[in-house]
C-alpha cells in the first residue's frame, strides 16, 4: 500500500472509531443524563443546607422545627400534606417555597406567626431586596422540599450517637423552665406566688388548675402554648391585649416553660 | 447506448461541479495514489476551480512537511479554531450570556441537553489545545529561525494571532460564570485597572463598570464569539496567505542555506503534490485529532465547573487559568503595574520586535548561539514563572483552614465525598482513639488521614497539641451533615495572656447522589 493509502486507511478507521464512541456514548446518553441531573440536584440540596444554616435557622429552627412564635415549622408532616391547601396556592411545593422565599410573607396566614415584632417573613430575592440571589433560592428550595421523606414518616432520621445523660423526667423539664420564665421576664407581666410580681398580666400562681378549662376542646398544655405563641388569641376578661412576648423561646424552651407553668396548682 | 452514454455523461459532469473538477475515475485514482490519468494535471486545476483550495500551494517542497520540521503544530492550531468554531456555534443555541441564567444554563446543558456535556468538555479541551499548539508553534518557528527576512511580516501577524488565542481562551474563561471563572477575570481584569494613564478608563470598558456584573459578561460574550473570531480568521487568513503564497515555506535551515551534496538538496527540495500527498496527509491528522478529542473528553477530561459566582465570596485559593500562571506568578515578585502590565506587555512587544532586532541573516543553529541561547533563558523564565504563580507557591493558608481545604475543599469533591454514603457513619470521631477497626475501612482512612495531617502539623509547630474531630449527622433523607473540627493551643501572646485554645470548625454537607464518587 502506498503512503496515501495508509493514510487515508488510518483516517478512516480513526473516523470510524470516533463515530462508534459517539454512539456508544449516545445509548449511555439518558442514564448519564439522569445522573447529572441527580447529582446537580443533590449539589443544590447541599448548598441549600448551607444557606439555611446562614439564613433561616434562626427563625425556622435548626432543623426546620420551627422557633416559637417567630416561624413555622418546615420540617412538619402538615408543611408537606397541609399547608398548600391551606392557602389555597395552585402551584407546586416547590413553586410555593421559592415565592415565600423571595417575596417573604406579605399577608401573614394563618397559623398566625407574630414574627420578632418587626416583620413577618422578610423578602429575601435580591429582586427585592433582600440578600439571595435567584439560584441560591432555588438551592433552598431543593433543600427545605428534601425534608419532605422524614416530615411524612417515610424515613426516619437516626440521631447521632452519643453518650447521653439518662432522660429527664417532667420534674427536670419543669425545674429548667422555671429558669426560662425568670430568665425570659415572664414574671414582669405575670404574678407567681413567691416569684414573681408582674400585674399586667393574668395571675399565673395557680394557671394549671384553670387552662384546660379556658377553651373548649383544648388541652391545658397547648393553652398555655397558644397563649405564648399568640396572647390575644384568648384574652382573660379584665386584661387589656398584651405585649408580644418577643425574643426567641426555641421549641425546647417553650417546652420546659409549659412543663414548668403546668406544676403551678393550687 | 447513445442513452446510457448520455447518462455517464451528465453524471461525471455533477461529479466534476462537486469535486472541483476532478472526474469520478479520476478521485479513484487519487484515493489509489495513482498519477492524474488526464493532461493538464486535473488536480492542478482543481486549486484554481475551488475557493478552499485556492489558497493552498499547488506543490510543497518535500523537506517543508517532514514532521520533525513542523511538529504540525500550525495545522493543529487550525483543526482546533476550526472545532472550536463548530462546537462554539451549538454551544451559543444553549447558552445565555446574563449573570441570572448564565450557570444555569450551563447546568442545563450538562443535564438535560444530549451529548451537551461533551460538546462543553471537547470546547473547552480543544480551546485548551489551541493556546498549546499555538505558543509551541511560535517555539518552534523561533527555533528553526524561520521568522527571517521575508517571512517577518507573517511572523509578526503569529504573534498577534497568539494574542488573540489567549483572548479567546481568556474571554471563554468568564461564560460558566462560576467561581472560577469570576475571579480569575476579576484578577485579570484588575491588573487593566494598574495601567498607567488609562487603567480605570480601560477597566471599566472591560467590565463594563466598576466589578464584572451583567454588562462584563455581556462584553466578554461578545469578544468571546463575535469580535476575536472574526478578527482571528481575518488575520489567520493573512499569516496563511503570506506563508502559502507571499514567500514560500520554509524549509529546515541547513537545506535552505546548508552546504549540501546536491542529490540530497535534489531530494529534499523535490516538490509534492497537494493533492493528494498532503491532502490525504490532513485528512489522516484531523481523523486523528477528533478521534484523541472525542476520547479524551468522553474518558478523561471534564470541564470543570464550580460552584455559582459570588462576588461576596472569594475562594480560598484562586488560580489564573494555566496559560496565564506566568503572569500570575510575576504579580507575586512585585506590583501591579511593572509586574502584571509591563513585564507581560514587554514581552509581547520583544516577541512582536524579534525580526527587526535579530539582524542576524543566518539560520543555522549553530550561527546563532545567542538566539537560541536567549530562547532558551525566556522558556525557563516562562517556565519557573508558571511554578511561581500556582496556589500553592507564596501563599500559604492559615495550618487549620488548609487542612480543612484538604479534607473538605471549598469546591469539587474532597476525600469524604469519596467514601460511599451508606459507609459514613454517624457519630463523634475524634482522630486520636477511636477504635478505627469497627469502622468501615473507607472512613477510617480518612480519619487517619486527618490524623497523619494534624500530626504533620504539630510536628511543625504549626498546630501544637492539635486534635481533630469528625461529626456525621444524618440530617436529611439522603443528607449527612460533616463537621470538622480542628482545635489547638496557641503560644500565650504576651506575659498577661494565657495560653488558649484554638478552634477551626468546616461544616458541610454531603447528599447521597453527590458521594462515592472520585
């Protein structure tokens, strides 16, 4: 064979190996596809918990548990089965999310969530002024809608093994709320014999024995919750509507005070 | 018959319009390498019938395509502008050049698109490659000292091609709008800001105003795919003219001015044919050339593409692209201006300068000791420049942090995005004690791994007494939660001060579809 001929041989089975590399590469082609898509997904869910660590935990709590009065639960079976229903939003999950996120909360809904006195949910799209850019909103919604398996018992999260001291009894959650009612200033509004000397508000010396009778159909833990979260949602006669109890009571906190609130008998 | 003679007729005749010229037994023979079976030689006329061809030479001298002549570093250099031009172009239908869309239409391209991350891998491979083969091409135009004379003009139009190629590659650099991207043109563009007399002025024209936002991107996606092309093709057509046609290739010096037995310059100057000699020698180059692009993106290159710019965040460690490492590291032997706008501007004015300052008529190796030497002295500066401007030389990350970066690097995938999910297991792991056996063996390596690095460190005084934690929560469906925690004891500062604890502390997160992977 001449040199041509070598040539152009060699040309031709190199063309014809890339033509069955492109259509090899081609039939992998959707599985691949598939892949990186799961990947970018998983990148955005990642860099999603990122920005809820920097952003929204101190309001929707570490895990999404929600903070008190200040926001709600996200990571919350009623969040994922509810909540759309709720306010009437005809899109998707993911679409109402991202709104909430970038517009923040215009009209509060009910459930109602005071907020710390100033705003509601604040607008976080640089649209609107607020510090996000349109793809990490996007990253926050992967994230917040990946809570979605564990907020509706598919799967359970395992904790983090760690030594823990044995668990503590209602009397301990009770003692420690004590601390949080004295510490948060409950007392300069409420009187608890032997406490504390607030007037401003209902005399609490003895509130375990009458909350559960102040609504009907509510438990006497979740009254003194609601009354927390939300004071004028029931206002005792005689009281003119209350200050907002601000600051932040996280989850367990407010547990503790209740606990400790429930111990108030007569 | 008369009918079927006819018809043979009219069929070579559409075989001559569409083979400028050359009858269908004629291409046989061609592909045969048989001599032209008519007179005159048809594939003479075919370089005055086709528009492609007429700008090649009809004949070569045979010494003017040996290999080891021309590397067949300009004809590599074209093959990538050609790919580059035909990738670029389908690459433009997905892109979108605002700072809003930009990534994400990138990660559009990587996920949904068909073949749309090989088309970015080879993109970018062969814009790569251009720059390569286009500086190697100089190299070896100046080694062989065929810049001389006549050929100074072409030369000079080489070297503002070479500019141009860095452009391009330079401008492409910004399109994924990353964090790799935005910071190197950030840097890049901040040294136009150290130009005397115009440097703000020349900034601000660059970026599009005082930081790179949505104008930049929209002037280097415009320089990108509209105004370097077309000013390269304009210009590589002059260079190629003037070498095909202004004033004949070169050949290897000592055949064009050796002292030869005249058989051996008979047979070194003996002329071949374009067609098909060469041409058949192309075809087999590019073959090959798209065969090694194919193959390299689809096996062993990705395209790297970061995390979304954040002009809020700057990296821990940013790099120049690395045909820009020199520049880089002579901004750390001094300042803006001298360093990254003199030096640099110096060099390419030499480079421009060369024919008319070396006015040495001789190119023999051997006359022009000083030539080559110099050659050499600036490839070795090139050289040690690129060493010095890598992360790593000069700046130096605070111990913790860089043991951070290693284990869990602020981009890409570090050694605990490697070990499969289901094997993290969660828990506290300090790196000294655990029992590493009841582990699985991809974790624990790791954790020694940490351990042999914290060790490291305190050896050097770096990190005394240090430790170093790991924590794997489960944090989601499918999502770990990793803190690394490194603390250590800092020498008390000054006679009132105790000596205290240190603690560096990374936080990040892991998603299933994102681990195991290498």
């Amino acid at each position: 064979m001449s040199r041509i001929q070598h040539e152009l041989l060699s040309g031709l089975i190199a063309t014809v190996l890339s033509l069955a590399l492109l259509i090899a590469a081609g039939r992998a082609e959707p599985e691949r596809l598939a892949r990186r898509a799961a990947a970018a997904h998983a990148w955005e869910i990642e860099i999603g918990a990122e920005l809820y660590a920097d952003h929204c935990r101190s309001c929707h709590g570490i895990n999404g548990e929600g903070v008190g009065q200040l926001g709600p639960a996200l990571h919350d079976d009623h969040f994922f089965r509810g909540r759309l229903r709720e306010v009437g939003w005809q899109g998707t999950p993911g679409e109402y999310v991202a709104s909430t996120i970038a517009l923040g909360r215009v009209v509060a809904t009910a459930p109602f969530y005071a907020g710390d006195g100033n705003v509601v949910m604040p607008a976080w799209s640089q649209a609107y002024g607020g510090p996000l850019r349109p793809d990490e909103i996007q990253s926050l919604v992967a994230f917040v809608l990946n809570w979605e398996a564990s907020a509706t018992g598919t799967v359970e999260l395992r904790p983090v093994p760690t030594p823990t001291p044995s668990l503590e009894d209602l009397a301990g959650q009770a003692v420690r709320g004590e601390k949080v009612f004295l510490a948060a200033g409950c007392g300069d509004c409420h009187t608890i014999a032997g406490l504390s000397k607030g007037t401003s508000g209902p005399d609490l010396t003895a509130v375990a024995d009458i909350a559960g009778s102040r609504r009907p159909g509510m438990s006497a833990a979740d009254y003194l919750r609601e009354s927390f979260l939300i004071p004028n949602a029931y206002l005792v006669a005689g009281y003119e509507e209350g200050a907002r109890c601000g600051g932040i009571l996280s989850q367990k906190q407010l547990d503790d005070l209740v606990a400790f609130l429930l111990t108030r008998k007569g | 018959m008369f009918r079927i003679t006819h018809l043979a007729a009219a069929v070579d005749a559409r075989a001559r319009a569409i083979a400028a010229g050359l009858s269908i037994s004629e291409l046989r023979a061609l592909l045969r390498g048989d001599k032209p079976g008519e007179r005159p030689n048809p594939r003479y006329r075919a370089h005055v019938i086709s528009f492609l061809l007429h700008i090649r030479p009809r004949t070569y001298p045979l010494a003017s395509t040996w290999f080891t002549h021309t590397f067949r570093l300009g004809f590599f250099t074209t093959f990538f502008f050609v790919v580059e031009a035909l990738t670029g172009v389908v690459l433009m239908i997905y892109y979108v050049p605002t700072p809003d869309q930009a990534y994400a239409s990138i990660i559009r391209l990587i996920t949904r698109v068909p073949f749309g991350e090989l088309l970015r891998d080879v993109h970018r491979l062969a814009g790569e490659g251009m720059v390569a083969c286009a500086f190697l091409h100089m190299l070896r135009t100046y080694v062989t000292a065929s810049y001389k004379g006549v050929r100074s003009f072409t030369w000079l139009t080489g070297v503002a091609l070479l500019a141009i190629t860095l452009g391009l590659a330079f401008s492409g650099y910004l399109l994924p709008w990353d964090q790799l991207a935005y910071w190197a043109v950030t840097i890049g563009t901040s040294m136009a800001a150290a130009m005397p007399w115009i440097g703000k002025e020349l900034n601000t024209l660059l970026r599009g105003g005082p930081d790179i936002g949505a104008d930049g991107l929209l002037r280097f996606y415009q320089l990108h795919v509209i105004a370097l092309p077309l000013a390269a093709l304009l210009l590589l057509g002059v260079h190629y003219y003037k070498v095909a046609r202004g004033h004949g290739l070169s050949l290897p010096a000592h055949i064009e001015e050796g002292d030869l037995p005249p058989a051996e310059r008979a047979a070194a100057t003996r002329r071949i044919d374009f067609i098909p000699d060469l041409l058949a020698h192309e075809v087999f180059l590019a073959s090959l050339g798209g065969l090694a692009l194919i193959a390299l993106a689809l096996f062993v290159y990705d395209a790297p593409l970061e995390r979304h710019a954040n002009p809020q965040r700057t990296p821990l460690e940013t790099a120049a692209p690395w045909f820009f490492l020199w520049v880089q590291g002579l901004l750390k032997l001094g300042d803006k201006a001298w360093m990254g706008i003199g030096v640099p501007l110096a060099a390419f004015g030499l480079l421009a300068a060369l024919p008319y300052l070396d006015r040495n008529p001789s190119r023999l190796a051997r006359r022009r000791p000083l030539a080559l030497g110099l050659g050499a002295l600036g490839v070795a500066a090139l050289i040690v420049l690129t060493y010095l401007g890598t992360p790593g030389y000069g700046v130096h990350l605070p111990a913790a942090v860089a043991i951070g970066q290693a284990m869990a690097p602020e981009e890409g995938i570090g050694p605990l995005h490697m070990v499969p999910f289901d094997n993290l297991p969660l828990g506290v792991f300090a790196a000294e004690g655990t029992d590493e056996a009841a582990l699985p063996a991809s974790f624990a390596s790791v954790l020694s791994d940490l351990r042999r690095r914290l060790a490291e460190a305190d050896a050097r005084g770096a990190l005394p007494q240090a430790r170093g934690l790991i924590i794997v929560e489960e944090w989601q469906a499918d999502l770990k939660r990793i803190t690394l925690r490194i603390t250590w004891t800092t020498e008390p500062a000054g006679e009132t001060q105790a000596e205290a604890r240190q603690v560096y502390t990374r936080v990040f997160y892991i998603h299933r579809q994102r681990s195991g992977h290498d």
